[in-house]
C-alpha cells in the first residue's frame, strides 16, 4: 500500500518542529536525543513534513537593521479588474519584498518591504504605482519592530 501525502500534524511533529523552529541547524542525532526516539523516527518525520511542503525551507533569521536595512514598509495596494494575484506574484518577485498577503479591507493586498534608503523606497513605490491595474497604495512607515519571528506551534 502506497504511503498518502501528509495532511496534519500529530503531537510528535509539533515536538519536532517546535525544535527545529529554536535551531534548525540541529542535528537529526540531537532532535532524537532531546524527544528520547530514535534518529530514524526523526528523519522519516521530517522528511515526510518536507514533502508535504509543511516544512517549506531552512533559512537563518537575520536582523536587517545591522545590516542597513532601516527602512520597512508595509504597503497597501489596491488592484483593478481581476488582475490581483498577477500583480501579488509580480509584487512578491521584488528583491526587497519580505512578505505579500491577500487580506480584507480598502485595500487587497499588504506589503512588507525592507529598504536601506528611502530612496530605494521611493524608487519602489513610483514603479509599481506605473503598473497597470495598480488603483492606489497607501504607504506605512514601520517605526519600530517589537517582535518579528515565527509563531510557535
């Protein structure tokens, strides 16, 4: 019988994937040790989670201040004639656009961007406001981040 795709997590998972949001550079070896399983039960969960897309990446968390990026910006967008996630994907493509989400509202889409100058922002801004079914965008200056990191399952 051929193992179905993953579709939920059960509380071992969320065990292991709580370990891997603290330090996903740890070891399969030290997972295992820290949950008492063996390292095969590990390996097998996580790559079941990978290819369920449940576990999308590796990636370092990185504080963008220290590295020049002062400038963070969400952005509201207000799209016309059914162009919207056309103009999401274009949007999300953008080197500096951290994130990109669909909401409700005035507006039907929010931006955050990281810029190192304001010009750089200013650049951004002008250009996607000369796109096509690009309505109207409303800028918010981010002043100060209180907390900016994974929600923890």
């Amino acid at each position: 019988m051929a193992k179905t795709e993953k579709t939920s997590t059960d509380p071992l998972d969320d065990k292991i994937l709580r370990l891997l949001l603290d330090n996903s550079r740890q070891s399969y070896r030290e997972i295992a040790r820290k949950l008492s399983i063996s390292v095969a039960t590990v390996m097998k969960r996580v790559q079941l989670l990978e290819k369920s897309k449940m576990i999308k990446g590796y990636t370092a968390l990185l504080d963008y201040e220290k590295l020049g990026y002062d400038v963070g910006v969400l952005i509201e967008v207000r799209i016309s004639k059914g162009k919207l996630l056309e103009m999401e994907r274009r949007i999300a493509s953008h080197p500096n656009v951290a994130a990109v989400y669909d909401h409700t509202g005035n507006f039907d889409c929010l931006i955050l961007a990281k810029f190192k100058t304001r010009k750089q922002m200013d650049k951004f801004l002008k250009h996607i406001q000369t796109w096509d079914f690009v309505q109207r965008t409303e800028t918010m200056l981010i002043l100060n981040t209180l907390k900016e990191a994974p929600i923890k399952i």
